[in-house]
C-alpha cells in the first residue's frame, strides 16, 4: 500500500493551433517532491526545454505512477463545436476522469490545473465524468487556477506533458519540415499554415476549429 502519495494533473499545448493537447498524471510521495523542487521543479512554462528533458527523466524516476493522454487535434474540434462534449473545457475534464480511473484506487488526493475561471465548476465536470464511468468519487479533489505554479506535484505534470507535446511536434516537423512551435503567434507556424492551406487540404494535426485557419484561409 502506497502512503504519503499525491497526483497532480496538467496539459500542455491546449492552445495552439497544430498538434495534440497532452494531458499528463502524476503520481508520488512528497519526500520526493522536496529533493525535485531542490533541483529547479518549477512550471514547464518557466523552465528551458534542456532542463524540462532532465526534470522528465528525475520525475519517471522517482514516481510511482506516469500516466499520459494524448488529445487529438480532431478530438479537440469536435469538442470545440459542441459535438461529442459541451466545449474544450469539458472534454479537458472528461480526459482528467479518464486518468483518475486509470490510477484506481492507489491515490487519493489528486491536485489538476483548471482551465476554468470558475474551478469549482471544472471540479464538478470532473465528478460528472467519473460518475459516468462508474468510479467511485470518495476521492479529495483540489482544482484550483495556475495550480501548475502553486503545486510542486502539478508542475510535475505540467514539465512531462510538455515534453511529450514538445515530442509529438517534432515528430511532424520530421515530416513537413519546421512547423514552428504551434502556436498561432509563433510566425514559423503562421509561415507553414499559409504554405499547407494553398494546397486546399487542412491536415489532420491542424485544428480546423481555430479562428487562425479560418483567419488564414479568407486571406487566400
């Protein structure tokens, strides 16, 4: 029986424009957290990318449980559009029950990041989705905004779920040559989106549903 262990969960890339949304969880005793936080366990958003690679690894290392889900593009539209979920937020929290189930009973004590001004009301999509996929909630969820700074154990996740994402768009920059970050501000990923939308096909790692392609494609 694990003692002293918490998660924590946090997505990267829900913002950009090309590639997935990565969710990630993870899961550790706090003595652990202590010696991370020592060597520079900080949010992935203010730690550079060589150092994000060494955090990964030191965190698989030391924690009990790794668990990640990886949100298509497409997935993300269609949640956008209000087809298979209410909009990104719930589908962020559907994602979120889908890790928690995954754990089971192992942890109890679980801290996510909410992307909702309102936590309380993400928390309660949360219970939704668990209640939907029969787990039971006698667990002790602590939603709260920019938890990724607030909480050691949701850095963690926030630092493996930006490698991961920093993975996957390497993988398609392998492809189709430099893409750029993916996010609509990056001009390198504006520059390829011009290029890919003359052609007049929107691949599939692009989200159709973002005002940029349509932005981009009234402009051809």
């Amino acid at each position: 029986m694990m003692r002293h262990v918490i998660a924590g969960i946090d997505e990267a890339g829900r913002g950009p424009v090309i590639g997935p949304m990565v969710m990630a969880c993870v899961a550790m005793e706090k003595e652990c957290l202590t010696y991370l936080t020592r060597i520079g366990l900080r949010d992935s958003k203010v730690v550079s990318r060589t150092r994000r690679k060494y955090l990964a690894r030191r965190i698989k290392d030391l924690a009990r449980i790794v668990l990640v889900e990886i949100v298509e593009p497409r997935e993300i539209d269609r949640a956008v559009e209000g087809k298979d979920y209410k909009n990104l937020n719930d589908l962020e929290a559907a994602t979120v029950a889908k890790l928690i189930t995954r754990i089971r009973d192992h942890v109890k004590t679980f801290y996510v990041d909410s992307p909702d001004i309102k936590p309380l009301r993400y928390m309660r999509r949360i219970l939704v989705h668990l209640e939907r996929l029969g787990y039971d909630t006698d667990i002790e969820l602590i939603c709260e905004n920019n938890a990724d700074k607030k909480y050691a154990i949701v850095s963690a996740a926030s630092i493996v779920a930006k490698v991961i994402r920093d993975r996957e768009i390497e993988k398609l920059s392998k492809i189709y040559g430099d893409i750029g970050s993916g996010y609509p501000s990056d001009p390198k990923t504006l520059r390829f989106l011009r290029e890919i939308l003359r052609t007049g096909t929107i691949p599939s790692f692009v989200r159709r549903s973002w005002r940029t392609v349509s932005r981009l494609l009234r402009e051809l």
